[in-house]
C-alpha cells in the first residue's frame, strides 16, 4: 500500500461519516465551497487565469474549440473561497468568450490549427465530447453560483450577477444539441467512465440550470453507466484494467456530483472507494503512481492527446482530495493535496 495505512484509516468509511458531518456543515454546492481550503482553490484557479478576452488553454495562440475552456469552474470555486469577485469575473470573461463562438444549434465553431491539420478531422463523436467537456465546468460554475449566498447578496457583484444571468439562458440551445448527440456520447465513452461522469456532469449541471426533465435522465443513464464500471477494489475501470491518473479525474467528478445533491446514495459510497483506492496509488514523495497504468504512464508508452503524451493528471487527484474534505471535514486530504502539490510543483 503505497500511501501508508495509517491515513487511510482515517479516510476510509468516509460513507459513514458522510451522514453525520454534513448536518453540521452547509449543504448547498456554493456554501460549501465557500470553505474550501483557499490555498489549493488558488492553486487550481490559477492554472485556468484566461487571457483579457477569456481565452483558455490552446485557445489562447486563437480560437481552437470550446473544450479548450475547460476548467473555468475552478476560478468559481476560489472567488467563492476567497469571496473574490475578481476570480468570477475571470469565470465570466471565459464563458463569455466561448459563447460567442457558439453556433445556432447549439455547437460551437472548430478552428484546427494549420500546425494540426495532419491529425485528421475530427469526428462528430470527438465535436459533441469536446462541447460536453465545456458545459460540464460552465455548467458547475454556475451552479455553484446559484448556490451561494454570499454570491447572490454581494453588492460588488451585482453587474456580474446579470451577466451570469445571460449566461445561463445562452445554454438552451446548447442543451438541445447535446440532448441530440446523446446516443453518439453514450456509444463513443460506454467504456471510459470518466468521460460518461463529464457528460453526466454536463447534463446534470444543464438540468438543475435550466429545469430539464430530459437532461436530468440523461444525467441519470451516464452516470448510471459510469458506476456499473467499478472494479471490486474501488477503482473506476479504464482500459480494461486501473489508471492512477484516470481514476482521480472519476474520483473528482464523482465528487462534484455529490456536492451538487445529485440524487443516488449509493454514489456516496462509490465516489469514497474510489478515492481509498487513490489515495493508496500516492507515494511518500506525493508523486502518484502510474506503474502499472492502462491508459496513461510515464514512460512514454502511454496514450496521447493531439499528437503529445498524456502526463498524469494531477490536478484532478488534488481536486478530488478538496472536495472530499470540503463534504467531510477532513484535514488529511487537504494535507495530502498539498503534498501532491508539492511534488508536481517540484517537478517544474
């Protein structure tokens, strides 16, 4: 076990605790995040801070696509931590600038760089993911906004607060283009469940927005989908086998779905083992270990994304790590993020 028994111990049969910690503690998305540990919703934000006019990512050299905004939903979650405003005009300014490449029926334009055009065209599967991506981290930004009551009675952020209104309405359209593509999502990701968690966070996040009976049973089937794809020891099944970088991104978005009062107790348990299981691939160092990985590995044999391997998603382990203790009040993972951090920061 290579992140020692004795933090685990503390973290296991988090299930339990759930029940008991949460009447204490605010129960809505927004309230909760409001303590999160500051220092590492800074951390996470920061690696999405977009340019002046909202760019993000590969988006920045010019308009590539919209899965490129990916990850704005941190810069709500440390303006809310922080009680920033200035973190959730950077939130809008990147929702803002996705936006107005959205297309009439929902999609959103795609820019290949010349430098990519050998990769091929992308198909329609890889179009509907890439704008699933995107409207799953708007759509938890949002509903985090929504569920925050210093958010909605902060004077300083009444201009921001009609924005983000227009904001949320400007996704109609797009909610009916995913609703369409949602047999071509649950055919191309069936095997991969942490990209059925982001279409189930997209749809779920759309549904609580906007009041959508058809994106909540969509919700439902992706994430019911997901979590019949976990292996006896709690890990999300990638690639046939177990993924350390993987499995963090499932343990986050896991997370975020019960942080969101998404409606299925057993997910509490799912999300727990699999963060146990984790939790365990940590080193002493706080590098994660990704000997033995299915999908993405550190010796180059791994998969690739637009022509560069993949590196180990660390940012996903630390997320996840905060958002276990922000539900459970658990200091030993804020403690175990930081050492995560430390490491990859080391790294650099």
């Amino acid at each position: 076990m290579a992140g020692g028994t004795s933090r685990l111990r503390l973290i296991c049969c988090g299930a339990v605790l759930w029940a008991f910690v949460t009447q204490a503690t605010p129960t809505s998305h927004g309230d909760r995040m409001a303590q999160a540990h500051t220092l590492l919703t800074q951390v996470l934000a920061q690696r999405m801070v977009p340019k002046a006019n909202g760019a993000m990512g590969r988006n920045r050299a010019g308009y590539f696509h919209v899965r490129f905004q990916m990850g704005m939903h941190h810069l709500v979650d440390h303006g809310l931590a922080s009680q920033d405003p200035k973190a959730i005009l950077k939130f809008v300014k990147a929702a803002e600038y996705a936006l107005r490449h959205q297309l009439p029926d929902g999609d959103f334009q795609l820019t290949r760089p010349a430098k990519l055009a050998g990769l091929g065209q992308a198909s329609p599967a890889d179009r509907a993911s890439g704008v699933a991506f995107f409207t799953y981290s708007l759509g938890v930004g949002l509903h985090a906004l929504h569920h925050s009551a210093w958010w909605q009675s902060c004077q300083a952020c009444a201009p921001l607060r009609t924005r983000v209104v227009m904001l949320t309405q400007q996704l109609q359209p797009t909610l009916v283009f995913l609703l369409k593509q949602e047999g071509r999502l649950m055919a191309a990701d069936r095997n991969a469940p942490n990209r059925l968690l982001f279409n189930g966070l997209a749809f779920y996040s759309l549904s609580q927005l906007l009041d959508s009976e058809p994106a909540a049973a969509a919700a439902h089937r992706f994430i019911q989908q997901a979590t019949q794809q976990v292996h006896v020891d709690g890990y999300f099944i990638e690639g046939g086998g177990f993924d350390s970088s993987y499995n963090g991104v499932a343990s986050a978005l896991c997370l975020r779905l019960v942080l969101m009062g998404y409606p299925e107790p057993n997910l509490v348990a799912v999300c727990d083992r699999a963060l146990t299981w984790q939790i365990q691939r940590i080193l002493p160092s706080g590098e994660i270990d990704s000997r033995g990985n299915s999908r993405v590995r550190t010796d180059g044999t791994g998969e690739a994304f637009l022509g560069r391997s993949k590196d180990v998603d660390a940012a996903h382990t630390i997320e996840a790590l905060l958002l276990f203790a922000v539900l459970n009040r658990n200091p030993v993972t804020v403690s175990l993020a930081q050492q995560v951090l430390q490491h990859y920061r080391n790294k650099r």
